[in-house]
C-alpha cells in the first residue's frame, strides 16, 4: 500500500447546494461527523472539531483550516497539524469534497491526502492511514442517511 490519499465516490439524492451546505456548515457538520465542530466556512478560516465529550479528558480537538469554499461546486480544509503552527501542505492533511450534479441528486468525491508528506514514521504513517480509513468509511455513509432524513423533512 502507499498510504497516499484515500478517495471515496458517493451518490446523494439531494442537489449540491444541500450537500455543500452538510459538508461545510458546522451545525450540519455535527449531525454526521464530529461531536463539535466550529468554523466559519470561509477560505482561511480556522477552528476545530471535536470528537468526543469536550470537558472529557479524553476528548479529541483537531484544528482545521478551510482552504477552499466555492458553493455549491468544493469544500476543502486541512486538518491533523499541531495547534500552534498554521497548515501547510507539509504538516497536515487535506480533505477535499467536489460536488457535481448527477441526475436529481449529487456526486460527491472525497479525498484526503497528505499522509505521507507528515513525515510519519512507517508504523505510524500505516496506523494513521488506517485510522483515517475506518473513520471515513463510517462517517461518510452517516452523510448520506443524514442528507435523506434532511430533504425528507417537510
């Protein structure tokens, strides 16, 4: 394995402008992917998700920085760098979502990168890689059944 970029294609019966509003707007955010989550969705903004109880001791807070939002067409942030630095494309990853009109809904294209450009160790770059795929893969169909309880609420 490389353990270069994880990329995931999903279909949404939803249109993109719904879709991009659950992948960029944290109260929407919330009801998928993190416990927490607070940014604005603005190019260079900052903020963070939290994963977990955040009074906990062993909740996780990850900082995030949005690089590009361009309604209803990409939503990108790079996140898992240390607090105290800004990202960059050598300290941390970048999750890309590109929405793109099929039919009555939306085909959303996910990729994250970076893993290798971490410097991690090899142990810990397959542990992270690893990691990032489970999650994704357990996170990314909660959008899809939160997208269909959303557009069915009248």
């Amino acid at each position: 394995m490389e353990y270069g970029s994880i990329e995931r294609e999903i279909h949404i019966d939803a249109t993109p402008e719904v879709v991009y509003e659950v992948v960029s707007a944290p109260e929407h955010l919330q009801e998928w992917w993190p416990d927490e989550a607070e940014l604005k969705p603005v190019p260079g903004a900052t903020g963070v998700v939290t994963f977990g109880d955040r009074s906990a001791p062993d909740a996780t807070v990850v900082p995030l920085t949005v690089v590009e939002a361009d309604p209803p067409r990409r939503f990108s942030f790079r996140w898992v760098y240390d607090r105290d630095e800004a990202a960059t494309p050598a300290n941390s990853l970048l999750v890309i979502f590109d929405l793109v009109p099929s039919g009555a809904g939306t085909l959303l294209r996910f990729t994250e990168t970076g893993f290798r450009e971490k410097g991690w160790e090899a142990a810990v770059l397959e542990e992270q890689y690893r990691d990032h795929v489970n999650g994704w893969d357990y996170f990314l169909p909660r959008l899809v059944t939160y997208v269909a309880r959303l557009v069915s609420t009248p």
